[in-house]
C-alpha cells in the first residue's frame, strides 16, 4: 500500500517494484536477501523444485517500527502460459518473539554466569557438534589453575572469581571465532583449537595462553602467582569422541 503510487507512476518490472519496495521497507539486514527471493529468475528455479517458498523478513515502517513477517509464495497453476505467482503475507511477530526467548533461555541454560564462557553442558554440546566434521583436524585442550586455591585463602573468593573472569578474558581474546572455550568447573576450563594444522601450531597458541595467564596476578599486584597446567589431544591421534579427547586432555 506504501509504494503503489510509486508502482504506477515510476514502474515498469517487477523488479522494479521490489526493489523500491526493499529499499523503503526492508532492513538492512535482510534487504539483499529480500531482493534476490524476490527476482524473477529466482522464483521460477525455486517453484520448479518445489511448490511453495517461504522466508522471513523484518520489516521497517514509516514511523521507524520493526515488525517481522514471512512470505509465502506459490505459482498460479491455472497459468499456463506466463509466469505469475500468488504472494501471502504472515505477521510471524509473536513467533520470532518466543523464538529469541528460548534462544535466550537457551543461551542462559549453557553459559558460565561468571565468565560468559561455555558451561559444562554447553561445551559438551558445542564440542560434539563440530566434531561431527571428520574432515578437519582439531585439538581439544583441558586446563586447570595452579596456586588457585591460593589466592581465596590470602584474598577470599571475590579476588578468586576475578582471577577466573581474567582468564576466561584470556582465553577468548587468543582463540578465534570457530574455537570453543568453556569453564568446565572450578578453575577448569576447556578449548577446542578448531582446523588445527599440526601440534606445533596448537603449542603456540598454549603457549600465548600460558604466559598470559602468568600476568593476571601481577597485573593486579597479588603476592601469589598463578600458572596453568594444560593437557592436549588430538582428533588426529585419538578421534573425533569429546568425552574421550576431554578424558586423554586431562590425564
């Protein structure tokens, strides 16, 4: 209804119209996608494999409101010799609402409160998850804290959940995006090196680790130094199982 005045005085395609369509309407983030569906030669390759399409899309109104909605699309079949489709449009708002509640919930369910860090649960979902990939070569690493205990009998517990929340900092800034880091309890935690190329190339990174987490005490001028203890295997060596790679890392 937005654009009709638009469509009949500037268009001449249905390109045309979905595009002045996406370009007032459709966020940003879903934009490109919304024009690419919606583009002819799309439509027709798709409807030829299936009958009906469907995605999502947040839409973006005049007053700036976001809303979300899905798209239902389905060639006319009484049509035989032109190309038309039949478009239905769903409110799905109150959908994606309970969706990104159980995301959250979710997310909240498999997250250390401390660190942000994987938990327990979480690693053992995620881990399993991408070592279903027998194609690439990871490493999965177990550490504990040495001294730990140390520092809540001279500084109490609060200076020890700060030690845990720096290192936890530590880990995530020297992993990358496709590595898992977890803690696995206590002063435990756990990382999967993802697509690792050899054992010198996971020993650099522990290496990284190691020293950094030899700084956390002295950056907080603690008279007790903390190390890491870290064991290490290799998908390479003792397969792809996360509970077994995380049994042989610890021993």
């Amino acid at each position: 209804d937005h654009t009709r005045g638009d469509w009949n005085k500037r268009t001449k395609s249905f390109k045309q119209m979905v595009g002045i369509y996406a370009d007032r309407f459709i966020s940003d983030k879903y934009k490109a996608e919304f024009k690419y569906l919606l583009s002819a030669e799309v439509l027709k390759r798709k409807l030829e494999k299936s009958n009906v399409i469907r995605f999502e899309y947040e839409y973006k109104s005049p007053d700036g409101k976001l809303a979300y909605y899905e798209e239902k699309i389905k060639k006319d079949a009484n049509n035989d010799t032109g190309f038309y489709v039949i478009i239905g449009t769903k409110d799905i708002g109150q959908e994606v609402k309970m969706r990104n509640e159980l995301k959250h919930a979710l997310d909240m369910a498999y997250t250390d409160s401390l660190t942000g860090l994987y938990n327990q649960q979480g690693l053992a979902n995620k881990c399993s998850e991408i070592l279903k990939d027998r194609n690439v070569q990871n490493s999965l690493v177990f550490m504990d804290l040495d001294n730990f205990k140390m520092v809540n009998d001279m500084y109490g517990h609060a200076m020890g959940d700060t030690i845990l929340y720096e290192v936890g900092r530590v880990l995530k800034e020297e992993t990358r995006g496709k590595d898992v880091v977890g803690r696995y309890g206590g002063d435990e935690f756990v990382i999967l090196l993802y697509d690792v190329k050899d054992e010198i190339d996971t020993c650099r990174v522990l290496e990284r680790i190691a020293r950094r987490i030899e700084e956390v005490c002295q950056s907080l001028y603690l008279k007790v130094n903390i190390s890491a203890s870290i064991g290490v295997a290799f998908t390479a060596q003792t397969g792809y199982d996360y509970r077994f790679l995380k049994e042989i890392a610890d021993d």
